[in-house]
C-alpha cells in the first residue's frame, strides 16, 4: 500500500458518509410531505430513501501483479462507494384525517414511509463513523509527518 493509501481509503469513507448524512435528512425533512412524485394521475407520498453502500476494489497494476505472483488473497479493499440511492418498499402509512385535501373517500390520507426513530438512530450512526473516519485519516497524517521528521 502506498503512503497515500490510508487517506484515499478514509477519503472515500467520510465522501459516503456525507452523502449517507444528506440522504437521512432528505428523509427527516420529508417526514410529513404527502404530495412528493406524481404518478399515473396522482400524487404519491415521499418514500424513504436508502444509501446502497459497497466496498471499493483496487484495480492497480500493483494489486493484479501481486495476486498474480500469489502474495494476495485477490482483490484488494480500496475503500468504500456509493452505488446507488434505493427507494425504501415498506409500505406507506394511513392516517385519519378527514379535513386533509389529500384524503381519500374513507377520510384517509397515505404518509410517508420515514420513521423519525430510524433516521436519527442512522443519523448518530452515520456522524460516529464520519468521526472514526476524521480520526484515522489524523492517525494517518499524524504518522507520516513523524516518518518525515526521522529524516531530519
């Protein structure tokens, strides 16, 4: 791994953890939007959003070298992606609320899907490992600029 191997990696971490940040509140500030796509003639309720993240595999020539000579076990971990952002399938939630103008014929109005205990519980557990990822990356720092002051 090359010096600048731990900053790529935990660059890529903390990128999705921002992204990971910007979806959960997109959810919390669509917790209660009942009006948010439009299809097939009618409007449709906000649905939760989800952060499809995956690992990263190096494609370096040093990496296809190495697992040719048989020092690695394949392809290495360089780091984390975002594939993709999925729509959440649960199903939306019916609330009773005959004077809402999205209500149905029963007096029903569709919320979205968003559970505001889900989203912070992702919320808390998105910001620690952004901190974690802040952290290693000054370990990282930390420890080149001891390995350059030993030349000194």
């Amino acid at each position: 791994m090359s010096l600048f191997g731990n900053f790529d990696i935990s660059a890529s971490a903390l990128t999705a953890d921002r992204l990971r940040m910007d979806v959960v509140s997109s959810n919390i500030a669509n917790a209660n939007s009942t009006r948010a796509e439009y299809v097939n003639g009618a409007w449709q309720p906000y649905r939760r959003k989800i952060a499809v993240v995956e690992p990263k595999t190096s494609t370096s020539f040093d990496n296809y070298l190495q697992a040719a000579m048989g020092n690695t076990g394949g392809n290495v971990v360089s780091g984390v992606r975002v594939t993709s952002i999925a729509a959440d399938p649960t199903p939306f939630k019916s609330v009773y609320d005959p004077t809402n103008p999205d209500a149905n014929a029963r007096g029903y109005v569709q919320m979205p899907n968003v559970d505001m205990l889900k989203e912070m519980v992702d919320l808390m557990q998105v910001s620690r490992a952004y901190e974690s990822n802040a952290t290693a990356a000054n370990a990282a720092k930390a420890m080149a600029l001891k390995a350059l002051e030993i030349g000194k």
